[in-house]
C-alpha cells in the first residue's frame, strides 16, 4: 500500500470506523424500529465515520509534542501527513458530517414524517430535518472538548464515553417508530429526545459507560500503566455491561411498534447471560491488565474491549428487531473486516 495512503488511515485509525457504525445501526433499529429507507441510515453511518475520524485527527494535532517522545512512529511526527494536510483534512471531514445529517434529516422529514406537524399548537417545534445535525454538532463539540481544553483534566474519560453515547444517539435521530405511535407531542421544545424510550438512554448510557472505562485504560497506556487508571477502567466497562445486561429487561417503556415486530419476551431470559459472553474477552483482559500492569496487557486489554463494542451493538440491533436478525448478523460480522485491518493499520 502507498506509504502516504497508509499514513492517512493510520492518522484516522481507519481500522476503528467500522466500531462507529455499528452504533449507528443499533441505534437508528432502537428509534426507527425497521430497516426500510436504506439512504438515511448510510447518511449517518456517513456522519458518524466522519467524526469518528475527524476526532482521531483532532488528538494527533493536539498530542504532536507528546507523541515526538511517546508514539515516534505516529504519521505527523514521521511527517509522512503534513501538519497542513491534517488540518485540511479535520475541516474536509466536519463539513462532510454536517452535510450528511442535513442529507439523512432532509429523508426523514420528507419520506417518513412528510407534512405533518410535530409539537402543540403554538410551541416550538425543532424540525425533523434539522435532528440529525443537533446531535451531530453536539458530538462535534464533545470531541472538541475532550481532545482540546479538557485533554488533560479528570473528567476527560466521562467526555470521550459520551461521544460513544452521542454517536449512538446520532444513530436514534429519527425516530420514526415512537413518532407513528404517539400522539402530537405536548411539550414546548420537540426534538428526536422527544421520542426516545428508555430503553434508547439506557443503551446510550450503557455505552458511555463502557468507552469511559476503555479511555482510562488509553490514559494509562500513553502514560505508562497505573493501576488506579486500570481499576477505574475495569469498573466503568463493567458498568456498562451490566446496565445494558439488566437495564433492559426490566424496562415496560417501550414503544408499541416494538410489541408487534419483536420476539423480546422469548428470549429476554437468556439476555444477561449473552451480555457477559459477549463481553467476557473484554473483561477478561481488562482484569488481567489491572493484575500485571504491563503495556502489553494493557494494550491488548483496549483493543479486545474496542472489539467488543462491535459484539455489543449486534446485541442491541437483536434487542431492538429480532425478525430483522440480518441485520445484528452483519453487524457482529464487522468483526472480520476490523480484525483484518488491525494487521496493517493499528487502532490505537
């Protein structure tokens, strides 16, 4: 592969976007319900992949001094990526994020929720097409603060696992299930949120969670192992795990489209069960990291947990659509394509 194509997508770490994804898709199964419209789900599959990226880029220009002494082989200290091109690429990449949420809200407002007005009479009504690009500029200030002026502060952690709940939010940004099933809103302010089911922030929640624990795992593999880095790292991925492997079942705040697609109630039994396995390499890892505190371990600890994000989200695509079991299938199978792209393209 051309050296300066490779440098560029280990700039992105092009081998992770497919983790973004998989969001997206659970997400947008969790609030629209069905796959029906192809084209709004790859738009924010789109934005999503953009910000994954333009996020990566972001922590590279701002890690430069760090990275000369810690990652000397990173392509803006070899200069293989120019800190000029890597600029133009962060600005390439936010605009075309944007232009994709104002694509996939357009689809959404015209195919799905047409001319119907959304809200009560006389209250401010935020319009469908605008819901994807609310919560695309939201992520795109998360990731602004997380790698810019809260890069070294306590509370970075918390920021880099709400971008993971953002983007899977972003996925959920229409809505479209609970808006053919409820009646005009009451509320002043309409938006996406609006029609979220709990079983939405729970997930969202979840995943949030879980990345949190990943990113005190990253701290401590830049700065060499710590264990109190690595036990609050264990301790938030095993949050998240158990909020989505009991948050669920309990829930009855679901919409009533979902009663009628679904199979939940057959399998919901067996549901926390299947959490933890798919979880347990993750975990597993992530223990041992915390009781050997050595680099290697730690590495390999993120990167099995980065995985498992993949496995998870295929677990909430099954949750959300059972009948559209494809669907969870191709989701856990973006496994292959990022194993795959490990081998030349490291994703951390």
């Amino acid at each position: 592969m051309n050296q300066k194509v490779l440098g560029l997508l280990r700039l992105i770490r092009f081998s992770n976007t497919p983790t973004a994804v998989a969001d997206i898709v659970a997400g947008y199964l969790l609030a629209v319900g069905t796959i029906v419209e192809w084209p709004p789900l790859v738009a924010l599959a789109l934005c999503s992949v953009c910000l994954y990226s333009f996020g990566m880029v972001l922590n590279d220009l701002n890690d430069l001094e760090e990275d000369r002494t810690n990652n000397p082989g990173r392509p803006l200290v070899t200069g293989i990526v120019s800190l000029a091109e890597a600029r133009g690429i962060a600005g390439m990449l936010v605009a075309v994020a944007v232009l994709s949420a104002i694509v996939a809200g357009w689809l959404f407002q015209t195919e799905i929720v047409g001319d119907e007005r959304l809200g009560s009479k006389g209250g401010v009504v935020i319009p469908p097409w605008s819901w994807s690009l609310i919560m695309a500029v939201g992520l795109i200030l998360s990731i602004w603060l997380y790698d810019g002026p809260l890069k070294r502060s306590f509370v970075a952690p918390f920021v880099m696992g709400s971008c993971r709940g953002l983007n899977l939010l972003l996925g959920a940004s229409l809505p479209a299930l609970t808006v053919m099933d409820l009646e005009p809103a009451t509320t002043i302010l309409v938006g996406p949120w609006t029609y979220w089911t709990t079983d939405v922030w729970v997930c969202a929640l979840a995943m949030t969670s879980y990345v949190t624990g990943i990113t005190w795992y990253a701290r401590s593999e830049s700065s060499g192992p710590q264990r109190w880095h690595l036990c609050l790292g264990l301790f938030f991925l095993g949050l998240g795990i158990f909020i989505l492997a009991f948050g669920l079942i309990f829930l009855e705040d679901r919409p009533l489209g979902r009663a009628s697609i679904g199979t939940w109630k057959k399998f919901e039994i067996w549901w926390p069960l299947a959490m933890c396995l798919l979880a347990y390499g993750g975990i597993r890892r992530a223990i041992n990291g915390v009781l050997v505190a050595s680099e290697k371990a730690v590495r390999t600890a993120i990167i099995t947990a980065l995985g498992s994000l993949v496995l998870l989200n295929g677990a909430i695509c099954l949750y959300a659509n059972p009948q559209q079991w494809q669907v969870a299938l191709a989701v856990a199978a973006l496994m292959i394509p990022i194993k795959y792209l490990r081998s030349a393209i490291p994703p951390t």
